[in-house]
C-alpha cells in the first residue's frame, strides 16, 4: 500500500509537469489544422507558443479582417506550415512578428483576395534557416512584407509569386529590416501598379542573391537600395514584354548587378539617387533587347565597371555623367550607336 501511494503520488507529478509544459509548447510531429469559412474578425493565434516538428494548416475562406499569427512572441522550430486566404479582405498571416521561426518551411496562399490583405514575416522579429514560399494570384491591394520593421532574416530561401493581381507588391529588408545570405526569388506575371522594394528605407541587404522578374506586366517598380543598403550581394532583374516598368537602384556596394529588358516598352533605369552614396565599388551591366523607349540614365557612380548594350531597339536614351574611377563600355545595335567607350579615372 505504500508502494502504491508513493507511486501514485509520483504520477500525479508526472502528469502535472505534462500539462504545464504542454501549455507553452507543441511537440513530437503534431498536427494542428484551423478551417474558417464565412467568417468576421477572427484570429488564429497561439499566443507566446513554442511549435517544434508540427505540421500546420490553416484556411481562410470568404473571410474579413480574420488574422493568423504564428510564431508571435514565441518560436517555431523544424515546422511544416502552410497557410490559405481564399476569397477573403482585410486579412492577415503573421508568421515570426516579435518572435522566431527556425528551420521550418512556410507556404502561403492569398488567391481571389482584396483590400489590404497581408503577409508579414519575420516583422519585428527572426527568420533562421527556412524556405518562405508565398503566392498572392487573382488579387489586388495585397502584400509581401519580410524582415520589415526591424525584423531579421537569415540563412534563408525566399521565393514569391504575384500573378493575375492588381495593386500588390513585395517589400525585402525594409524599414529597419535586415536580410543576411540569403536567395530571394520573386515574380510578378500578368499584374499592374506591382512593386518589389529590397534594401529601403533604411533596411539592409547583405551578401545576398536576388532574382527579380517582371512578365507581361505593366505600371511596375522595382526599388534596390533607395535610401537603405545592398552589399556584397548579386541582383539580377529581368522585364520581359512589360509595359511602364521603373527600375531604381542606388546605395548599392560591392555588389553584381544585372538588369535586362526584353521585348517591352517604356522603360526606365535609373540609377542617380545619392542616398547619401549611389553605387560604388560594383559591376554593374544594363542590357536591353528588342525593346521601345528605353531610357537609362545613371550618375555619380564610384569604382563601376559598367556596361549598356542595346541590340534592336527604338527610342532608345542614355544618359551617363559625374563618374569617379570608372569604366563603361556601350554598343547599340540597331539605334545607330554602335561603341561609346568612357572612362573616367580622376
């Protein structure tokens, strides 16, 4: 009988230290799915929670102003996440704000959504060791923000797709936010008014690869570095059969750039901003192809080695001018330019 009291006694503790560290983390492959259909105001959140080896799936479905946090104030660890904002407004997924997510994969969905509906990850807190893939298709007023607002993403994969949308856009390493050897890929298809923002507003890129691509689209931006910072790291930005298409590029150090423009029109690059410095220390090669009004003006650039090359084009205009200790190199082929050397040392 003492034996028995002892061990129950035992098991009550047992069990107690279980439920109390079942409280603030979900471990050992768990599944936690949440399907909200039809629905207002609502939040999918586990407040102050440590996920580690889960898989989680959450939908929203003809929602408005629904949230889902995840990984807020707490960490996820070796998760499998995804996440779905169908024919829904106004709505959220938080994954990693003032929190952590290590190790883990995140896939999310917005498709046939509108008015300001939002993906933010690693915002005011830490992206480690993971692959983000986030789609936004058949949308408008939607946006990608990661590592924004003093947020940090670091030894991570980021690849994004905006297709069919209106009026969206994807902010990298802005705000605060710093982005660390890291692959960003992203794509904007078949969209208008779209933006790509990487490196701004004090935000900082580093040693880094960035894939950029423009398809069938028109009215869109990229911003590279615009007062913030992108160094050490290789972009390359392609605009293929796009309308109106900005691209602005400055604060950018040691660095490999590349655009490309490829059967599209009304097209500008510029890269003159000081911001307080432009480029500096950078190769830098502007190719444009088969393309109509092109226009590339580039200023005050420091130690680049650069060049235009322009092959069957119309409307053709460079401007390039107050260079220090650089070299570039222009051949158009089909707009009567066909070599236009400088170089400026002093």
């Amino acid at each position: 009988m003492k034996l028995n009291k002892y061990g129950f006694t035992l098991f009550l503790i047992v069990l107690s230290l279980v439920f109390i560290c079942s409280l603030g983390a979900v471990s050992a492959t768990n599944n936690i799915h949440d399907i909200t259909i039809d629905d207002t105001n609502t939040a999918i959140d586990h407040p102050e929670a440590n996920i580690q080896d889960s898989d989680i799936l959450n939908k929203l479905i003809t929602t408005d102003t629904t949230k889902i946090y995840q990984g807020s104030n707490g960490i996820i660890a070796n998760g499998r996440i995804k996440n779905g904002i169908i024919s829904s407004t106004r709505s959220l997924i938080a994954q990693g704000h003032n929190g952590a997510i290590e190790n883990s994969k995140l896939n999310n969905l917005i498709t046939q959504s509108s008015d300001f509906t939002y993906i933010e990850q690693g915002c005011g807190g830490t992206v480690l060791n993971s692959e983000l893939n986030n789609a936004i298709s058949q949308s408008y007023y939607t946006e990608i923000f990661q590592s924004y607002v003093n947020g940090n993403i670091q030894d991570s994969k980021l690849n994004n797709a905006i297709k069919d949308s209106n009026f969206s856009g994807i902010y990298q390493g802005s705000e605060y936010g710093t982005v660390q050897n890291c692959m960003l890929n992203n794509a904007v298809i078949n969209s208008e008014q779209s933006v790509i923002r990487q490196g701004v507003f004090d935000g900082i890129i580093q040693n880094s690869v960035l894939n950029n691509l423009l398809l069938n689209s028109k009215n869109s931006r990229y911003d590279q570095a615009l007062y913030g910072n992108i160094n050490n790291s290789s972009l390359t930005n392609n605009a293929y059969n796009d309308e109106n298409t900005n691209i602005i590029q400055s604060g950018i150090i040691n660095s490999q750039i590349c655009n490309t423009t490829l059967f599209s029109s009304n097209t500008n690059i510029s890269q003159v901003i000081d911001n307080p410095e432009n480029i500096v220390n950078s190769n830098l090669k502007n190719l444009t192809l088969f393309s109509n009004n092109t226009r590339i003006e580039e200023t005050n650039l420091a130690g680049v080695n650069g060049c235009v090359i322009a092959i069957g084009c119309d409307g053709y205009n460079k401007i390039v001018n107050d260079l220090t200790d650089t070299n570039f190199f222009t051949l158009v082929i089909g707009n009567h330019v066909i070599i236009d050397k400088v170089f400026n040392f002093f």
